[in-house]
C-alpha cells in the first residue's frame, strides 16, 4: 500500500458495504502496521484494570506512583532518553525538537522552581498559556511537585478565568505577557493568588510588578535534579473546569492513577506505537488536550507534535506532511472546515498518516466518507467526557466503522442505554447513556468543593453521562443528543448560564436565555434571547455591541453568534429559563410539557 489515496487501493482495505446502514469494513492484514489491539471481542472478555495496572503503571519502591515519572522519567533513562517527544512549530514557524531526556530535566527544574516559591502539594497552580512546549513542561512539572495542575483556554476572558481562579483557590498562575494583562484585571479579587509567573517566549515587553516570576530566569538558575514527590493513584494530579446547565462551571479534579486509562486508551484505540508521529490538536486548556495531548501519548514514550498557529487547512495540512505525521486525533467542527475548503488534501503529500479519529461532538458520516475520499483513510469516532478523563464508547481500528456511530465501549469499561430507573432499555430505544462507575479507571476523583455535584452523577448504579443513546442490535452505540442544556460550539462544551450571567453584566440587558442552535458546520452555535431595557434600539448595532461585550469579557470561543430580542423570557414559576421552550420554539418543533410554564 503505496498510495493510500488510490481509491482501487482504499477499497481492497475498506470495503463500502452497502447494506441498508452504510458500513466501512476493514482488511486489518492489510493496515501497514498491526493493530495495537487485534480482536475487540476477544481483549473485551480477557482485560481487567487489575493487569492494566500492573502493566502500565511504573511503582517507586515505597508502592507509590508519580503521572509525570510514568509519563517522562522513565523514557528519560538508556536509549529512549535520546527519543524525540515532542516537536514544536511555533506561530511564525520556528521548529524545536524535546527529548524525553531534555524534558526530564526540563520538568525537574521547574518543579524546583516551584518549590522555590512555596508551592506545596496540593496547592493549585493553573496554566494559562498558548500551545508551546512550556506549557507541557510546566503542566509536568507540577505533577512533579504533587500540586494539581489547572488548565486553561487561551482565548477566556477574564470573567472565565474569575470563576474558575477563585473556585480553584489558585495560588500561582503560569502565563505569558499577551495574556497577563487578563489576570492582572481579576488579580485583586483573587486572595489566594500568591504569584504569577511570566513565561517570556516571543519578544513582546514582559510585564513588571510584584510578585511576578520569570520564567526563563528561574529555570537558568534551578537545578535538574529533583526528589518526585511519592504520591497514591487516587492523589489528586490535575483539574479543569467544565460545564452543566446550572451555576458556573465546576472543577473536575483527576487522580495520578488515571494516566492508566490514558495510555490503554492511546495504545488501544488511537492505535499509536513506539516509531508513531502523533499529533493531537485539541488545546491542553481542554481535557483532550491534556489526556491525549500530554498523559496519553508522553506515558507510552511516543513522540508528539505541537503548532501553536492558527487553523488554517494550510497549516494543518503543512503540519501533517511536514511532521509526516501518522496518527492524527482531531475534532469534527475542524473536519467539516477542511471539507468546506476549496484548498484540497491532496496537494499534499500526506502518505504517512494511517490512523485517523475525533472527539467532542457528533461525528456525522459525510466528514467519515470525505476523510475516506480525502486521506484514503476513515476518521474513527470516540466518545468520552472530562468528568471520564479518558475515551469511553469508541471505534477501534480493527472495527468495522458503522459512520455515526460512537463504537464500542472500551475493554474493562461497562456502558449501556438505560431509562429513569436505571433499567437497560431494549435494543434500539433511546435512552441515557451510562457506565458502571467502577469501570471507569479514569473518572473525576471530585467535584471541586461540591460533594452534592459530585454525587449527582450517580444513581442506581450507574454514573449518567447526561448524553442521550441507542445501542444497536451489534452492540454499537449512536449518539442521540445532550439530555440537559449544554451547548457544545465547535466541540467547546459551554455552560448556557455562564453566557447567559455575562449577558447581564451588559448595561442595556436585563435578562437572557440561551441555548444551542444546530449549525451544519459547529454542531451547535451559541444563540442568545435578550430582553433590554426601555428605550434601548433593537438593532444589529446593538446585537453586536452585545456579542462584542461577551467575547471581550467571557470568552472569545463563547458569545453568542446569534442575538434574538424578545420581550419575556418563558420561565417556570420558580423563576427558572425554559430553555427547551426557546429551543423548541427556534426549531419550530412541538413544545412539550408547558404545565409548569409561569403566565405567558
Ligand atoms: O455531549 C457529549 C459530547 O461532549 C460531551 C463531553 O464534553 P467534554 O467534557 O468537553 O469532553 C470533550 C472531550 C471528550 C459529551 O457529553 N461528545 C463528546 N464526544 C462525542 C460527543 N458527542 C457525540 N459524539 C462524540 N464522539
């Protein structure tokens, strides 16, 4: 297989089976290189997280355990010290190359700054950085030390980052100059806000103030030799804070041990091996960015790429063949944008990629056959949640791809579609979407500071996704849609009360209600009912003087693309938006129980 874009080729590994329900079936002898995990049933039956953990987990000799010694030191020692792990194109197409041996000391050293500065374990630091390598240095280097990592996205405003940083109880912030200024803004408000320090990468001026740290002048002056600090498998290692229909978003906080699933995930499901080039273009201020930006890949010593430009089918193309990269774990929004593109795949050479997946919202099957079409290769759909920390309900690459299907739970892992009672419903009913908690060897050790979350989740057995399924009669799971109202806008999960408390920050908004639109190329956008005050213009000028302010102060990924005037807002009368009202009105579909609807 020379050419993996000659469809005669294509069709001899992946036959189109037209049945009824479309299905792309496989010739695994054929793949170029032999599936990490050769037989779904047979591994399915056969694995227990017992011997996962004795494979995958490296143990000090007291019996304690460190994610970032898994995940570097031990690649760091003999010949793998010398292994590339990560290759880096900067914004303006600088390239740096990091070896586990480098990064080893790299993390050493910033752990020892840490230290330096009073970090102990347990404190929160977060991390609010673009896509350089410091990022990871310092997200490892924290593990290091025993603090938990936070992580941020780069384009949150500073009412995100309020919510978050006081929740968290953050005492040091690791940013550069471009965005320090959003933290310097909150920075009085924040108490437990010790220190921040300035990673000095590019040539803008840095800032200057008190308690403020430099980076690159502490790390020239740490040593690279540090004591990792010993710590359990349920020991708390990162947090990132997500949301849910109600309230602000929560901190979901991971355990060290959770790197197990990680790695089986990485090594079973996106299939990478040792000589693999990976490249994960989630953001590390999301939870893929993290398990399978960083934990995941690092953890099986395989070599990663990062590019901090921006998305362009350029860039991304470029990136893949100049990397020749070949795994490449993406995102739908992003495929459909490369599909939508006049700029096609094909002028270039992308040969080396053999194993392709996303993650984060409905893959729907025109992006599967286009990426069939366009790499000669089918994008594998995988399922899974922050709160999960790992991949969950997945396609696999010896499995027969049905196209809009989520796959198969994972080896070790018990899924099922379930009614109000926690019974499994029968074959083809949509229902909630569940897991047996206990199988989940990666899920949430907490919700931070908010046990009755943390609780909810749980009932009759089962840990709720919130997700709506089908399972079909071959044991495949279909995604139906979200049970509650979280949006989720180009694979971002946004909190329709987050956008909707910074509305009324707005001096002419008095209330709002907002819900996810289906967008053919998002998924979902953002949509905003507003009500204003008297004497305020409801017009476009005022629309978008409305967006403009939620994107300055909330989130740059997280306003709204579409604003509605509307007198009244539906609520129940308990005062709480009817959100599926809205939404339901929006789509012109029926509107459901109104009972509790207060007088319209
Ligand atoms: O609704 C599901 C959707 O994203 C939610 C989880 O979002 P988040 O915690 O941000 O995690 C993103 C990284 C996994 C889910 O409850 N979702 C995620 N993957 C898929 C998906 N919806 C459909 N298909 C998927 N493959």
């Amino acid at each position: 297989m020379t050419d993996k874009r000659n469809l005669v080729t294509i069709t001899t590994i992946y036959q189109i089976m037209n049945t009824g329900a479309n299905i792309i079936h496989k010739d695994p002898k054929k793949f170029v290189k032999k599936p990490n995990l050769s037989d779904y049933e047979k591994t399915y039956k056969e694995f227990t997280w017992k011997k996962a953990e004795k494979e995958y987990l490296d143990f000090f000799e007291d019996g304690t355990l460190n994610a970032s010694y898994i995940a570097i030191d031990r690649h760091a020692i003999g010949k793998s010290a010398s292994k590339n792990a990560l290759l880096f194109e900067s914004a303006t197409g600088e390239k740096e190359t990091y070896t586990y041996g480098q990064l080893k000391d790299l993390t050493n050293k910033f752990a020892n700054v840490l230290d330096l500065h009073g970090v102990q374990k347990g404190d929160r630091v977060f991390i609010f950085l673009p896509t350089i390598p410091e990022r990871l240095v310092v997200f490892f280097g924290i593990l290091k030390l025993g603090a938990i990592a936070g992580t941020l996205f780069s384009a949150f405003m500073e009412m995100a980052l309020m919510d978050r940083l006081l929740d968290s109880g953050a005492k040091v912030v690791v940013t550069n100059a471009t965005l320090f200024p959003r933290i310097q803004k909150i920075w009085k408000d924040l108490p437990a806000l010790e220190k921040v320090i300035i990673v000095e990468r590019g040539s803008v001026d840095q800032p200057k103030g008190e308690n403020l740290i430099y980076y690159k002048h502490e790390m020239e002056k740490a040593s690279a030799d540090f004591a990792i600090a010993h710590m359990q498998k349920e020991d708390l290692s990162y947090m990132l804070y997500t949301s849910g229909t109600t309230g602000k978003p929560k901190g979901v906080v991971h355990a060290h041990g959770d790197i197990v699933q990680a790695m089986v995930t990485t090594k079973f499901v996106l299939d990478v091996h040792e000589d693999d080039i990976y490249w994960c273009t989630a953001d590390l201020g999301w939870v893929t960015g993290v398990v399978y930006g960083a934990l995941g890949p690092f953890g099986l010593g395989a070599t990663s790429v990062i590019f901090e430009g921006r998305f362009s089918p350029e860039n991304w193309y470029k990136v893949l063949q100049d990397y020749q990269v070949t795994v490449w774990y993406t995102a739908p929004t992003a495929i459909r944008m490369l599909m939508g593109s006049p700029v096609s795949p094909k002028e270039y050479n992308l040969s080396n990629l053999r194993f392709l997946a996303s993650v984060g919202e409905p893959l729907n099957p025109e992006a599967i056959w286009w990426g069939l079409e366009a790499f000669g290769l089918p994008f594998h759909d995988t399922w899974w949640q922050t709160e999960q920390g790992s991949i969950t309900v997945t396609n696999y690459s010896v499995m027969d791809v049905r196209p809009g299907s989520m796959g198969k739970p994972l080896p070790g892992v018990i899924a099922a579609v379930i009614d109000e009672d926690g019974k499994e419903v029968p074959v083809g009913e949509e229902g909630h979407l569940a897991l047996k908690p206990e199988t989940i060897y990666s899920l949430m050790k907490q919700i931070w500071g908010n046990k009755e979350k943390f609780d909810s989740y749980f009932r009759n057995g089962w840990y709720l996704s919130g997700d709506k399924a089908f399972k079909d009669k071959d044991g495949y799971f279909w995604f139906v849609g979200r049970a509650d109202d979280v949006i989720k806008t180009s694979g971002e999960r946004v909190g329709p009360f987050e956008v909707e408390s910074a509305l009324v920050e707005h001096e002419d908004v008095i209330e709002a209600g907002v819900i996810g639109k289906p967008d053919e190329l998002r998924g979902e956008i953002i949509k905003a009912f507003v009500v204003v005050k008297p004497g305020v213009e409801k017009n476009e000028e005022t629309k978008k003087r409305i967006m403009a302010y939620v994107k300055q102060h909330l989130a740059g990924h997280a306003y709204p693309r579409e604003i509605e005037f509307i007198d009244k807002l539906p609520k129940t009368r308990s005062g709480k938006i009817m959100r599926r009202l809205l939404k339901s009105r929006e789509l012109g579909l029926p509107e459901g129980d109104t009972s509790t609807l207060e007088d319209y």
